[in-house]
C-alpha cells in the first residue's frame, strides 16, 4: 500500500463529498431553464448546507436515540460506498477489496432503512407517510436492484465493479450486446427511483407527493444538513456506478497520477451533466402518475433486469 494510492483513496471520497451539492445545483438548474424558469444557481445547495449548519436544532419531544444517530449514520454509509466503486482510477485502490457492488448496494440501503426508522420514530402524521410509501416502492425496487447485480455478474462473471469496467472498455462486443443493454435500460429506472426523480415523487413540500421530505420533515439545523448531504451524496454515487460502470467506463485514470485523477473527476462532471439533461427530460416530459402506479416503471425495470439475465445465459 503506496502513499499515492492512500492519497488516491482519500481523494475519491473527497470527490464525492464535495461535489455532491454541484450535482444536485446542476441537475436543478437544468430543471428550472425547461420549465423556463431563472433558477436558483448551481451552487445553492452549498449555501443551503451552511445555513442549515449554523441554525439551531430542534427535536421533536417523542423522538428517541434513532432519530440522533440515523443523520450521522446515514452520512457514514455514503462515504464507505466511495471506497469500493471506481471513482476517479479504474484500478482497484487499498480497501477496494472490502467489498464488491453488491456490498455497496447494501451500505445505501442501511442508510435509506435508517431514515425510514427517523420517520416512524416521531410519531408524526407526515414522517409516517413517507416512511409507508417508502417502503412500498422498496419493495419492487431491492429486488430490481438485486436482479441488476445478478445481471451484472453474469455478463462480467465476477461482482466487482471494476472487472465491469474493463470488460466494457475493452470488449465492444460485451458493451453493445442485449444483456448490456438491458442492464442499462433497468438500471436507469433504478436511479430515477433511488434519486427521486419518479414522476410520483416530489422535491417540494407537497403533502400529496411527499417521500423522501416527509420523512425528513422533523429535522432540523446541522442534523436536517447532514441528511440532505447524504442524499445527494447517494444521487453522485448511484450515478457514479451508472456512468463509471455501465455506461461510460472511458476516463477514468490508469496510472493513479495527480493529473490523471483532476482529469477523471472533470470527466465525471461532465458524463453527469450528460444523463442528468436525459433525467430532466424525461422526468419533465412525463405526465405525473398517481402514487397507485408506482409499480408500472419498476415492474418495467424488473422485466428489464430478467432479460438480461436471460441474454447473458444465452450469449
């Protein structure tokens, strides 16, 4: 274990920590110029996360301890994931080895089944909605998820995301056959659903809409900052595994130089602001389903997910 390759470790984590909030500016600001709108700018997120670390906390009487250690757990979790993706080297870095995709796909979800936990943990009206509907979209959406993974494996018969990687970039072959294609396809669905950008969800306090505000609904100060963080740390890394992984392998560093990694992270930049532009048009130009439906695009992702399985054995 080299001091460059510790360094790069740190960096990847870095990365996600700190550009996180100019995804989430980024992706709001194209959403804003379709609908014709000024928009905040794409650094607002950052400033939102310094007001939010300087206001005071406020904590609902009927809360317990989960509803204190769900922020800071949930804020860990994003940071491990970093550590076993392929980020900014598409080598494997000193604690890469810790676990493979699957691993990763777990750490998200610990973190997500902690703030379903917060939500019921006040006994609020709101937190209870969020957290119900939460779990019923996860329950056609892990499944995906897994389904995804076992897809994965079989097309590059290993679990590790940076065999993946490799065999995209160097077998075109592998890159543009169904199973690949249909990996795409249901993973894109995946990450409209875990970044909340389903036509059934809401960013806004809309009582009619609300999931992932409603169960953060009760939070407050430095802890309402660390969750908001960690959310759009969770949107960087699923895309992260999106571009990185399945649909732009290209770009990332090979020798681990200072240079190649700057070089890897304008990369990344610049392959989120390409999906993000098809997420804004497709979440825009899709009319807004009624909650009952939610099942219709996962249902599509799960079908999705099985015939790649079926490509794979096949091919």
């Amino acid at each position: 274990m080299s001091a460059r390759e510790i360094l790069l470790q740190i960096g990847q984590v870095v990365t996600v920590l700190a550009l996180a909030p100019l995804i989430q500016g980024i992706i709001i600001q194209f959403e804003e110029r379709v609908q014709r709108a000024q928009g905040p700018g794409i650094f607002q997120p950052y400033r939102d996360l310094w007001k939010l670390f300087h206001k005071q906390i406020v904590v609902p009487e009927t809360a317990s301890w989960v509803f204190w250690v769900t922020p800071i757990v949930a804020f860990t979790c994003m940071l491990t994931v970093p550590i076993l993706i392929p980020v900014l080297t598409d080598f494997p870095l000193p604690l890469s080895d810790m676990g493979d995709i699957l691993g990763g796909g777990l750490i998200l979800t610990l973190g997500s089944f902690l703030i379903i936990l917060a939500g019921l943990d006040t006994s609020s009206a709101y937190g209870g909605i969020g957290s119900s509907r939460a779990v019923m979209v996860a329950i056609l959406a892990e499944p995906t998820l897994i389904l995804v993974f076992v897809g994965i494996t079989l097309l590059a018969k290993a679990m590790l995301p940076f065999v993946v990687n490799h065999l995209l970039v160097s077998n075109w072959a592998a890159y543009w056959s169904p199973a690949h294609l249909f990996l795409v396809a249901a993973f894109f669905i995946l990450l409209l659903v875990e970044t909340d950008r389903m036509p059934i969800h809401s960013s806004t306090h809309i009582e009619v809409y609300m999931i992932e505000e409603a169960r953060i609904l009760e939070y407050s100060g430095p802890l309402l900052a660390l969750l908001k963080w960690a959310s759009a740390m969770k949107q960087f890394i699923v895309y992260t595994i999106f571009c990185n992984v399945l649909v732009l392998p290209w770009g990332l560093s090979r020798d681990g130089t200072a240079i190649g990694a700057l070089g890897a992270a304008a990369g990344l930049i610049i392959k989120f602001v390409l999906v993000a532009c098809v997420v804004v048009f497709v979440e825009t130009a899709q009319s807004r389903l009624r909650f009952y439906r939610y099942q219709e695009p996962l249902a599509a992702s799960f079908l999705l997910a099985v015939l790649s399985i079926i490509g794979s054995q096949l091919s």
